[in-house]
C-alpha cells in the first residue's frame, strides 16, 4: 500500500513544495502507517523523541492505528496540539515549526508545538542602561519577551492580541495593552494600521515602525523604543501600547510625545529635583545640537556687530590665519564628526572607544596646529556632539541630525533671519505633528498645567492622574483615602 493510499493528503506534493521536509513513518497492525512531518532545524527533537515518537511506536505496536482523539487525549505528551482539517494549512503549521502527524483520519491531522528557537540569554541592556532599576531587557524571542511582561504585570485585563505581518515572513507581532486603562481608539487604531500593511516580510521592529507612519514621509518618530521591560511595564501602566516583533530585541511604544523622548530611565527612579535638572540639560543639550554651528556662521559672516567689541577682536586673531570661511569650516568638520560617529558604530566594541578617543585627539590636534580651523570652532563642533548624546532615545537624535544641516544652510544664505526661520520651521513641524492622533507636542501644546508638571517631575506620588492627552478609560493612578471610603 502507498502513502497516498494510507493518508487521503498527499505527503509527496508537501516533500516538493517544501524542502528541508524530514518524515518518520510508525507503521501500525493491519498496514497502515502514521508519518510524522517536521523541519529539524525548527523542531525541539528531544521532545520529538520523548513526546512523540516513543508514545506514538508503544501505542502502534499495541494494535490497529488508533484514533485521531485517542492520540490527542492519551497518548502525547504534548500541552499544545490540535485537529486540523485544511489541507492548504500544512505548509504554513511547518514552516511555523509544528510537528504534523497524518494518518488514516478522512483527511484530518494533528499539529503538535514543539518547536525550538535559537536565542540569546537574557542580557543587560544596552541602549537603555541606567544606574538604577531592572537589568533585564528584550531579546530575540517574542514568547520570553511576553513573559517578562506578565512577570510584572499580573493583572488579568492584559491583553495581547497577536497578528501576522509580511506574506513570506509572516512575522509574529504582539500588541500587548491594559484593557481597561488604554485608550480603546487608539488600541483600534494601531491594530488597524498592522493589519492593513502588505508587504513581503518584516524581520525587524523598525520596518514596522516605518509602516505604521501617519506618513511615509514623516521626519519624526511616532513611536518610541523600548529595551528594558520595566519600562515597557510601566508605559503600559501609563496607558500606553507595547508592539513586540518577533525577532527584534526592541519593542515599540505607541503613542509616544516630544518630551517623553527626554524621559530617561534614572529620572523615574531617582530624587524628582535631579531628574528635573537633567532633563531641562537634555533640552538645552538639544538645542545646542542643531543651532551652535548655525549660530556661529550667522553670527561670524553677517552680524560681527552683536559681539562686544573686545570678542570681535579676539575671534579676528583666531581666524587672521585660517583659510577657510565659517560655513567650509563647518561643513567640513561636521562631516568628519559623522565619519567618527558611523565608523565607530561598526568597529568592534573592544577596541571601539579607544579608536574613537585617540582618532578624536589625534584629528583635532592636528587640524590646529596645521591652523586649518580655529579652537572655537573645534569647540563648537565638539559641543554638538557631546550634546547629540544626551538624548535617551537616539531615534529622535536622527531627526535632528537632518535638520542641522538645514539650519547651517539658511544661516549661511540668510544669517539670523535664516536661524530664526529654520527654528518656527522646526517647532511648527513638531506642533502640527501627532503621534496616532496625540498631539505631538502634548503637554506643552496644547498646554495642560497637570500634565505639564507631571511631564517635568516624572513622579508617580506627585501624580495621581495618569496624562490626560492619552484620555485613558482609567484616569486614576492613585486612589485617594476619600475614594477608597
């Protein structure tokens, strides 16, 4: 009798179409035979042997080939199998990594999950690192990020609906919410915006990232990353959403405002005044990031006459001998502190900040002693980027990366009047913008004092409403002694 004979779907079409296909045939009394499909790499095959295959050969060996629901409920030693009827299905439970077994049921198989994924331990973060607070983060598997997760938050309206992105990938995503505290349209409007994505595959949080855009065109990000699950936990707390790929170590929060992205881990854990301080550091660091070099060309080739008159001097000694003017000298150096700064992305983490330093000392002390540029503007290039790196989230620094070259250009062509109109450029692009319709410059504009002050003291004791631009099904983060009464 032939395998298509004993099993109605044909198992040498599932071999031709798949590769890599493997098959374990358990004959049975009477002739028939019950063939067990997987792909080793993605099959656990110690729970394959153990769970499986020794249940299944003692039960074979015992009489006729046993019904599909006695196999089910007596006789594998797995928690996660079921009947399935569609033959179109097959592929897809393999290239999952399920384990199928056919036999002579009319047509019907059983799928069992016994798959294994290769990944890593779970690590210190390294993008989010803080001196105080959880160490664990996010890794590679979608099932051990989930668990993380519900480690700290074990309240049973957690939800997570799942959903399946890219036509050849179909990548796993998790978008994981409190019931009853998010907001439920915006939860609609994020699952929505995944479902409605067509496209070949998603290996990574960013691709999905740049999918979920309001536009295809937009600047800044309206979604924020996320490393360590504590954070993740308490965004969720917040009323926020947590999108997890499988396959990426960073998960994505939605939605997402122009000040949290200078939200800092330390600043949640920490005295309130210190975390006051650092962050309004963070705004000036940003704004040093994008204006000091456009500051200096508006000031140096239009408007000497802003300085005092004993710095006009000083900066005419400097410059006596260099012989480039201020907008090539600028450009020139930005370029090379990009150099650095993309170089030392890939050199190896080993030897990639005594590179850096050494190539940073060596750079800067030649270009003065050569008399190519002048120490202020050595200063000023060096400024801006020590300033780039006080950002907690290096996904709004790229952003503004792009838009200090549009700041050096208009202070080139129009000098102040080109800074001052690069700047309402900027702040009327992050007003008008919104992050899956929270206005993206909440709380600030539109401005609300509660939120305003719970944005600047990131304290929960001092906060008893969660934001109100989120507008949250629960509002109340700490009970008062009046309610509870």
């Amino acid at each position: 009798m032939t395998k298509s004979a004993i099993h109605p779907i044909d198992i040498d079409k599932i071999s031709t179409r798949l590769s890599g296909i493997s098959a374990r045939v358990v004959p049975c009394t009477g002739g028939d035979a019950i063939t067990v499909l997987f792909i080793r790499q993605l099959t656990d095959r110690a729970l394959l042997s153990e769970c499986i295959l020794k249940p299944l050969i003692a039960r074979a060996a015992a009489g006729k080939t046993p019904p599909a629901e006695e196999l089910l409920d007596r006789v594998l030693y797995v928690d996660h199998c079921a009947l399935d009827d569609n033959p179109d299905a097959i592929d897809a439970y393999l290239l999952d990594g399920y384990t199928v077994l056919l036999g002579p049921w009319g047509g019907r198989y059983i799928v069992s999950d016994i798959k294994k994924i290769e990944s890593k331990s779970i690590d210190s973060p390294e993008l989010q690192y803080t001196l105080r607070g959880a160490r664990d983060c996010f890794i590679e598997n979608l099932d051990t990020n989930l668990s993380l997760i519900r480690y700290r938050i074990k309240d049973p309206r957690l939800k997570i609906a799942m959903l399946e992105t890219g036509k050849r990938t179909r990548t796993s995503v998790a978008v994981v919410y409190i019931e009853d505290i998010a907001n439920p349209g915006i939860v609609k409007d994020i699952l929505q915006r995944i479902a409605k994505i067509r496209i070949d595959g998603i290996v990574e949080s960013g691709e999905l990232q740049k999918q979920i855009l309001n536009s295809k065109w937009s600047l800044f990000p309206q979604t924020g990353i996320v490393e360590r699950s504590d954070m993740a936990c308490g965004a969720l707390l917040e009323g926020k959403v947590i999108i997890l790929v499988e396959g990426s170590g960073l998960g994505l929060i939605a939605p997402k405002v122009f000040h949290e992205f200078l939200i800092s881990c330390d600043d949640i854990y920490d005295n309130k005044y210190l975390a006051l301080l650092t962050k309004g550091l963070r705004f000036i660091a940003l704004f040093l990031s994008i204006t000091l070099g456009a500051l200096y060309i508006a000031i140096i080739s239009f408007h000497h006459d802003t300085l005092p008159s004993e710095y006009i001097l000083t900066l005419a000694a400097m410059r006596a001998n260099v012989p480039f003017n201020a907008f090539t000298g600028i450009v020139q150096l930005e370029i090379i502190v990009e150099i650095i700064r993309e170089s030392l992305l890939r050199i190896p983490k080993k030897i990639g900040g005594a590179i850096g330093i050494l190539g940073a000392i060596i750079i800067g002390q030649a270009a003065m002693a050569s008399g190519m540029y002048s120490p202020l503007l050595l200063i000023i290039v060096s400024t801006e980027l020590l300033a780039s790196f006080m950002i907690p989230d290096y996904t709004l620094m790229n952003p503004f990366r792009i838009l200090k070259v549009l700041m050096i250009l208009l202070s080139a062509v129009f000098g102040l009047i080109g800074f001052t109109l690069g700047l309402c450029l900027i702040v009327t692009v992050i007003v008008s913008s919104n992050s899956f319709g929270v206005a993206y410059a909440a709380p600030s504009a539109p401005f609300n004092r509660e939120d305003f002050l719970g944005k600047l003291f990131p304290d929960k004791s001092i906060s008893p409403k969660r934001p109100n631009f989120l507008k949250t099904t629960d509002q109340t983060r700490i009970e008062s002694d009046e309610r509870k009464q």
